[in-house]
C-alpha cells in the first residue's frame, strides 16, 4: 500500500512539474517575442494575447479572476456582439474588456461603443480600431487567480520546489531500497553458498568413511 501511495505521488508531482516547466517556458518565449518584436517596432505582429479581469463588469460571461485569449485580426475590424479587450484613454490608459455595441465606420476608419454585460449603460467613450488590442477568444476560469497565487512566495513553494522534492524524495528512496535489495542479495548468495559448501563438506565426509 505504501509502495502505491509513494508511485501515486511521484506520478502527481511528476505530472505538476512538467506542466509548469512547460507554462513557464511558453510564458518565458511569448515575452521574449513580444519584446523583440517592440524593440524592432513590430509589436503590431503579436496577435494572441492573455488578459486578467478584475472587475465583474462583464459577469457572468467573464467574471473576475478569469483569463481571456485575445486574438487580433489582420484588419483589426470587429462585429457587433464581439467581445473585445482594447486601451481606454478616458480611464488612463488601462486595459478593458467589453462587449461591442456599435459599429461606426466613417471612410473606412472604424470605431466601437461598447459596455460590460453587467453595466447597465453603454462606455462613455467610443473606441477607435488603433486602440483595440484583440477579439476574446476563449477564457480560462479563476486561472487569474492562480497566476496570482503562483506569483507569490507561498505559490511558488507549493508549485515549484514541493514537487521537485517530491521527486528528488521518490529518487532517493528509490536509490535507498534497491541498495538494500542489492545488500540482500549478497547475503542472500552468501549464505546460499556457505549452505552448497557445507553440503559439499559433508559429502566429502561420507565418501572418507
């Protein structure tokens, strides 16, 4: 039983390691793409993007704590009914992500009313295409919430540095028992062969007398 409960372990801290070396490694190559690409004024060619929602204005289609998936089209143009996650000026410069109300297309420059699901009026400001950084895609529920906590010292000791001494713990143990077989089995041989040479002895015997 213990042996199954140490492989179920192993198997999970295994299993979690690997997924957040992978996360890490994909978060670690989209920043250094997004930043190339800034560096060569080419950050218009980042087109999927991961967004954290704060606030529940957009509840219960998006709820705080939700990642949402941006995607940018090639023409950055945008239907009414889209969700799109854009740069409101009116509000400093932060990051919204709101539903598309309005459609404004004035020689060929598009623009957006938009407003939150969960707001009962409409954005006072209307969005031009140049400030919308993509369309939702799809969202990862609470997964803000933990990108928050794997942030933390705590997240990060319980992520990072559990499982891999869950598994540096299974290694050794591992190590620690075939060891012990190995010793066994020398005994084992051992007594195994001072049993056949006393036989050996005793049939020497019988044949002097």
């Amino acid at each position: 039983m213990k042996s199954v409960i140490n492989r179920i372990f192993k198997i999970i801290s295994s299993a979690i390691f690997t997924i957040l070396v992978l996360l890490i490694a994909i978060i670690v190559i989209y920043i250094v793409r997004v930043r190339f690409l800034a560096g060569n004024d080419r950050l218009g060619e980042v087109r999927t993007n991961f967004y954290t929602i704060l606030t529940q204005s957009m509840y219960p289609t998006i709820k705080a704590g939700d990642v949402v998936v941006t995607y940018k089209e090639d023409n950055n143009i945008y239907n009414k009914g889209d969700v799109i996650t854009f740069v409101s000026n009116n509000n400093g410069g932060i990051t919204i992500t709101h539903r598309v109300k309005e459609v404004y297309n004035v020689n060929g420059e598009y623009s957006y009313q938009t407003k939150g699901d969960n707001n009962n009026t409409a954005d006072s400001e209307v969005i031009k295409s140049d400030y919308v950084l993509g369309k939702v895609i799809f969202k990862i529920p609470k997964a803000g919430y933990i990108q928050q906590f794997l942030v933390s010292k705590t997240g990060w000791i319980v992520a990072i540095i559990i499982p891999a001494l869950g598994i540096i713990i299974s290694d050794i143990l591992k190590l620690f028992r075939a060891v012990g077989k190995k010793s066994k089995n020398k005994e084992l041989e051992s007594e195994r062969a001072l049993e056949a040479k006393k036989k050996l002895k005793e049939v020497v015997d019988d044949e002097s007398e």
